[in-house]
C-alpha cells in the first residue's frame, strides 16, 4: 500500500534543499524535529505555496498555477487534481487535527494525520492507516512549535522527534492563501460526505480556486480566503454513485444552499463574534458543483461563481 508519508518526504526534502528559491526557512529544534516556516517569518509565496498544497495532500495530487476570469475580474488560481481523493483529500489535507501543548494550538494537517489516525473516524471510512518511519505534519499558526509540541506529535506518529517534519504555514501570508485555495476539492468532499456520499466511491477529484492577496491581519485574511472557495471554488468529481443520489447532491451541496448567502465570510463571521462553530454547517463548502457518474457518464451541476461577492471582498 502506498504510504503519504513517504511520498511526502520528496516535496519536503525540495523545500529543505532549496531554502533560498522558495523563501522559506528551517530549523532545527533541541529534540531534533525539522520545522519549515512557510510564512511566519519568511516572506515564501507562490512556489512555497504550490508545494506546501502538495505536501497537505500526502503527494497524492498535483497542483498549478493559472489565471482565471471572475466576470470583469482576472486573478490568479489554484488547480488541484488527485486520482487518490479520499485518501489525500480526506486522509491527509482535512485539518482534522488540532494539536494543543499549553497555549499552543494549531489546526493541523498533512500525512502525519495517517500515521496518529487523526480523527479515528475519517481514517476507519476510507480504510487506510499509513506505517512509515518519518512523519509529515503541517500546522496553521501564528506561534512556533516547542520542543513538548514536537515531542507529543512524534509520540501520536509513533516516529522519533529527528524524523518528525513540522511545515508552519499561516493565513496571512501568499502561501497560506495559496494552500487554502488549495483545498478547494477537499472542502467539497467534506461537505459531499457530510451530506451522506461514501468518499470510497469518489474516484476522481479536481478543482480550481482563485487565490487571495494576503492580508496583515489573519482573521481577516482568513475570511477572504473562505470567500475565495464560497464564491470562486468549483469542485470537479467523478462519482461510482446512481445519478439520483448525485441529482440530490447537486442541489444541497453549493454555497447556494447557505442561509446567508452573499454575506461576506467576515460579515458571518462577525455576526457570531468569529465562533466558528456557530456556522451553519452549509458555509463550509464550495460554489460551484461539477458531478459526472461513472456508472451512466451523465454530468450534473449546481451552484456558481459568484464574482460580484469576490469583488466585495477583494475591497474593489
């Protein structure tokens, strides 16, 4: 079986080998965990960004740049395309584990989640448990890990604190902006499987999403790039599902079906004093569906792009 965390281990050795080109920087830490700031304290970007994605992924996917139009608007753009989507959508780029040491905290990602098993459920669905002997991680903070952080994630791996590889990105910085566009074929799967589709029977998955400029202030930045998946990202899939369930799945999974739709993510966000999990469960998506069944070859499609709100956010 093939193992994320291996193949991860070539996007992260490129970083590493090429500090200068991608405008990152590692170090090491007293236990001997490798940790590569994307963002905090490097300037990174674009190219920093692309492979930060890939890393999320488990190497399971690739990923380019592109422009693309949103109605008078042209912006840069993520795509992203796997032929492995539960296990690299929903096995490895979920942020399904929020790692807590003390005041640390990080939503965190990446194929280090297939070796802790991180969240139990999502890795007993999609029936994978990776065995590696290096460890992958990647964490969305402000802060960088100590060596009681490295320590205890290495512990959950199962690996030794000098194979743990701690990736730091965070929002207001062009790569974390580029690695949230990046989930764009992520968040639809999750809001696919929330909504009831088996992630086994998605056997290809694509999407595009236009990529925010980053923003000084990370809540802020964070919502601006939430809008660019609500109102830019388009979600491509290839089902093993009857086309009555993907008729069904067309019309409740878009950011259309969103109670407050048209809202600016700070706007919601604001409205419940930026308690996320006061969300409707419907604002964690994407705009616009593209379903094909393999079983009939029929496409479906429902939701849209919505560049009149992507303006607005963009602050034009």
């Amino acid at each position: 079986m093939v193992s994320v965390n291996r193949l991860s281990m070539r996007l992260v050795k490129e970083l590493v080998d090429n500090q200068e080109e991608y405008r990152v920087k590692v170090e090491k830490l007293a236990c001997g965990a490798t940790v590569i700031d994307t963002g905090l304290e490097v300037a990174g970007g674009y190219m920093a960004g692309l492979k930060l994605t890939e890393i999320c992924l488990g190497g399971l996917a690739k990923c380019w740049l592109t422009y693309q139009v949103y109605g008078d608007l042209e912006l840069p753009a993520i795509v992203v395309a796997t032929d492995h989507p539960a296990l690299s959508l929903l096995g490895c780029q979920l942020a399904g584990w929020m790692v807590k040491v003390g005041d640390f905290f990080a939503a965190s990602s990446g194929p280090a989640r297939a070796l802790a098993l991180k969240p139990k459920k999502v890795f007993e669905k999609i029936g994978y448990k990776d065995e590696h002997s290096e460890a992958v991680i990647v964490m969305e903070t402000s802060k960088k890990p100590t060596d009681e952080v490295a320590q205890k994630v290495a512990a959950e791996c199962k690996v030794s604190p000098q194979n743990l590889y701690i990736v730091l990105t965070t929002t207001a910085s062009m790569a974390g902006s580029v690695q949230v566009s990046g989930r764009v074929a992520e968040t639809g799967l999750y809001r696919l499987e929330y909504l009831g589709l088996d992630p086994n029977k998605v056997v290809f998955a694509s999407g595009s999403a236009p990529i925010m400029p980053p923003h000084p202030d990370t809540g802020m930045a964070t919502a601006k790039e939430e809008d660019a998946l609500i109102y830019g990202g388009v979600g491509c899939y290839v089902i093993d599902e009857e086309d009555s369930k993907l008729m069904e799945y067309v019309s409740k999974a878009p950011a259309t079906a969103w109670p407050e739709y048209g809202k600016t993510s700070y706007e919601a966000l604001k409205a419940v004093n930026f308690d996320w999990s006061k969300l409707d469960p419907s604002f964690f998506t994407i705009g616009k569906f593209v379903m094909t069944s393999k079983r009939s070859g029929k496409t479906y499609v429902g939701g849209k792009v919505n560049s009149e709100v992507l303006k607005k956010t963009l602050q034009l």
